[in-house]
C-alpha cells in the first residue's frame, strides 16, 4: 500500500465521487433546452411514429432510484421515494409515452434526481473504505458481478447513470435538440 493510501481512509468513496461529479455536470447540461411539454415523450422518427426509446422522464426518474438505495446501503435515513415514482420508474418498468401528462412532472423529477444524488456523493465522501467492502446485500448473480457496497455503488454512480444519460444524448439528438 502506497503511503498516500494510508492517508486516506476513504479511497473507494473519493473514486466513486470524483466520476459522480462528473456525472452529475453531464446530467444538468443533457436538460438543455428540454421542455417539460415534451420531457415525458418518445421522440418521433421521420415517418412520424413515435420511437420506443427511454424519453428524460423515465432515464431522471430511474436514475433517482439509485440514488436512493445508495444513501440506503450506507446507513443514511431516507424519505420515501416521490409519488409515482417506484410504478413508473423502477428496474422492470416500461418506459411509456406520456401523450397524457400522468408521470410525475420535470420539476419534481430533476428536482429530486439533483437532490437525491447530491446527498449520495456527500455520504459516499464521508464513508470509509472498510463500509464499502461490506457484502453487496443483493445476492445472485449481481453480487457475483459486483461482491461489495463499494463495486455495486461504483456501478449505480457511475456506470449505470453514464448507460442511461447515453439514452439521455440519443433522445435529444432525435428531438433535433443537438449534443449537450
């Protein structure tokens, strides 16, 4: 072990931070011009039909689940998940057009996506090493995957945020909104 390693008790949780700063700049700067009119909506193709591709809504809105289950892990006592949140936006659920406006708003969706995330990195900066080589408590092969609270928060942080803001980039460039 390096001697600056055993300087800082937190090396995972810091790693894990510096990419979900990185994360989260990119994540604000994808709502670029999006309207709330259309935050719920498949983009169209050029023939007019809709495309069957994850629209900001679901992507935010998923993506805040984790957040969530991270301050969880560690310890940090949470409220609830937002109304509508866990039917409309949790592993499994479809992503669907909202030609009706019934999923939760843009407001209440980034609001909550920015918060949610935000606390997680301050509490994965003020874990320590030895809680994120505590067991992944999901079992099965995730756990194979990802054996530790530090690998699986890795993943959700980073990983899993940067698959689904690919979506984010994807959906904009179909709505003729550009890069971010």
């Amino acid at each position: 072990m390096s001697s600056k390693a055993k300087l800082m008790p937190n090396i995972t949780g810091i790693t894990i931070a510096d990419s979900l700063r990185l994360v989260l700049g990119y994540a604000e700067n994808l709502l670029k011009d999006v309207t709330p009119e259309t935050f719920g909506r498949f983009a169209t193709g050029v023939n007019g039909n809709p495309i069957d591709s994850n629209h900001p809504a679901f992507i935010y809105g998923h993506l805040s689940i984790y957040g969530h289950r991270i301050l969880k892990d560690l310890g940090k006592p949470v409220d609830d998940l937002p109304p509508g949140f866990e039917e409309n936006f949790a592993k499994g659920c479809v992503c669907r057009d909202d030609i009706d406006g019934t999923l939760p708003d843009m407001k209440t969706v980034t609001a909550y996506f920015f918060k949610i995330w935000n606390e997680a990195l301050d509490v994965v900066l003020a874990s320590d090493d030895e809680t994120f080589q505590q067991p992944n408590p999901l079992g099965g092969g995730f756990t194979e995957r990802f054996p530790t609270l530090g690998s699986v928060h890795n993943f959700y942080a980073c990983g899993h945020n940067m698959l689904h803001l690919g979506q984010m980039s994807a959906w904009r460039r179909m709505m003729g909104l550009g890069a971010a």
